[in-house]
C-alpha cells in the first residue's frame, strides 16, 4: 500500500509538470527543452550530492543501464514535449501512460509474476487509446482538431511510451544497486549528456532554435523540479517488492495531466474523453495489480 502511494505522488508531480510542458513545448524548441530541463534537474541533484558527498558509486552494470536510460529520457521527452505541444493533451497524456502495461511486461519477462488477467487489461487500454484517438463530435472540444491529427497525436504519445517503459525498466534496475538517489543523479547526468550533445549537433548545423526565455523559462524550471521529483519518488516506492505497488499509483498519471491542464489552462475534455481516460487508467491499475 506504501508502494502505491509513492507511485500516486509521483503521478500528481509529473502530471503537472506535462501539463507545464503544454505551454512551454509551444513557445521553446522541444529539442531544446529536454536539455534545460535535464541541465535543471542535474545541476538540483548535484548540490544535493555535494552537501551529503554519498555520491554513486561504481558499477559498471548500473552505470550502463543508467547510461542507456539517460538518453532514452531524451527521446522520450522529445516525442512526449511533442504530443503534448500538438494537443490535445487528453488524448497524448493517456497514450503516453500506456507505458506502464509495457512495463509490467517487461518485469514479467524477467521474472515478475503475472497473471491472464494482465493480457485482458492490454486489450482494455488499448481499446481505450484506439477511442481516445478519435475526433469527438462534441462542440468545443476537438473543433481545431482534425482525425488525422488527433491520430499522430496519439501515435507519438505511444511511441513516448515505448521509450519510457525501456527507460523506466533500466532505471529501476540500477536503483535496486546504486539506491534510488544514485540512480536518479546518473539518469539525469547521461540524460544531461545526450541532450548537450542534440543541441550542440543542431548549433553547428546552424539550425535555428527557440530557448525558454521570461516566464517560459520560469515554467521550464518548475517543469524540471516536479519531473525530477517525480522519477525520485517512483524509484523510491519501487524499492524492494514494491515495484507493481509503485506502478500503480503511477498509472493516474494521465489523468493528472489532463485535469490539470483543463483546470489551467481552459482545454476541455468532455463526457465522453473523460470516460475514456477512466477506462485506461483502470486498465493500467489492473494490469498493474496483477
């Protein structure tokens, strides 16, 4: 039960921080934004680290999966930054979310119980994905969305949801040897790396790119911290047996971000979304749970 509420914690702080990237994905180059948020969150941790000196140690195995999950975090925050500036944020935050029912299978694989129940739960997020890709006919809901675009919206939450279910899996994986601040300091650090090395590519290429500047870079800031925050605490709920525990609170995720930026930033969801969004987070719980 522990597990479950440091998981639900984490899905209200990265629930919010992808409602931010909402507006700040549409102002800053979303090849951009990666990198400041990583250098934000580094460079948080990196205080924290020299005020304690526990700094992670040595382990070839950890520090590759680290490495790894660092910048995959590139990729995935490029595709989700992406989505989420495409809109609507109902439909790319729950495809996003799928995620989890990737990552229950990914820790099955390698040993995690599952039951049948699980296969059921897939078909009942899927099926709740494959509606949420729809144009609702609702006035004032989808009426700047066409079908095809809520279709690449909802394909590039999926393909974000790949990336961070291989993240997710590796960060735990170095978490159980390093402790979950360790795991954390590398996975922003490589992540930091991958990101410098995106824009500097970009920089000599001379392609013109848009920095988070005034409030933009304010929202960017408070984007990074609860991003940050949010890997930190599902790592620590994932400590142990609590992994599945975490997992599920982790799954309203998706819910979180579309309340928030319904409530903040006037993007309705209507009746209809809304049941669908409810049936994956259930779906994602019960796949989870078992």
């Amino acid at each position: 039960m522990i597990a479950v509420l440091w998981g639900l914690l984490a899905a209200v702080m990265v629930g919010t921080s992808d409602a931010i990237a909402r507006k700040t994905s549409q102002h800053a180059d979303v090849r951009v934004l990666p990198a400041v948020v990583m250098a934000v969150s580094t460079g948080v941790l990196s205080v924290w680290f020299l005020s304690t000196g526990d700094w992670p140690r040595w382990h070839a195995a950890a520090w590759i999966a680290s490495a790894v999950s660092g910048t995959l975090n590139i990729a995935v925050l490029f595709f989700l930054y992406t989505a989420l500036r495409r809109g609507p944020v109902s439909v790319a935050s729950p495809a996003a979310s799928t995620f989890t029912v990737m990552l229950v299978g990914m820790n099955a694989v390698t040993g995690e119980p599952w039951a049948y129940t699980q296969l059921i739960a897939v078909v009942i997020v899927f099926f709740g994905i494959f509606m949420l890709s729809r144009r609702t006919r609702a006035p004032g809901i989808d009426d700047h969305y066409t079908a095809a675009w809520i279709r690449q919206t909802a394909l590039l939450g999926l393909t974000a949801a790949f990336a961070v279910a291989v993240r997710m899996y590796l960060a735990q994986d170095a978490s159980d040897i390093l402790g979950p601040s360790g795991a954390l300091l590398l996975n922003r650090v490589f992540a930091l790396i991958a990101g410098s090395v995106l824009v500097s590519v970009l920089w000599f290429k001379r392609t013109a790119l848009t920095w988070p500047k005034g409030t933009i870079l304010g929202y960017t800031v408070l984007q990074a911290l609860l991003e940050t925050g949010a890997l930190g605490v599902f790592l620590i709920g994932s400590r142990a047996d609590g992994r599945i525990g975490a997992t599920i609170g982790f799954s309203a995720f998706a819910a979180v971000t579309a309340i928030v930026a319904s409530f903040w930033f006037g993007e309705r969801i209507g009746k209809a979304r809304a049941g669908w969004i409810t049936l994956v987070v259930i779906g994602l719980m019960l796949a989870s749970a078992f």
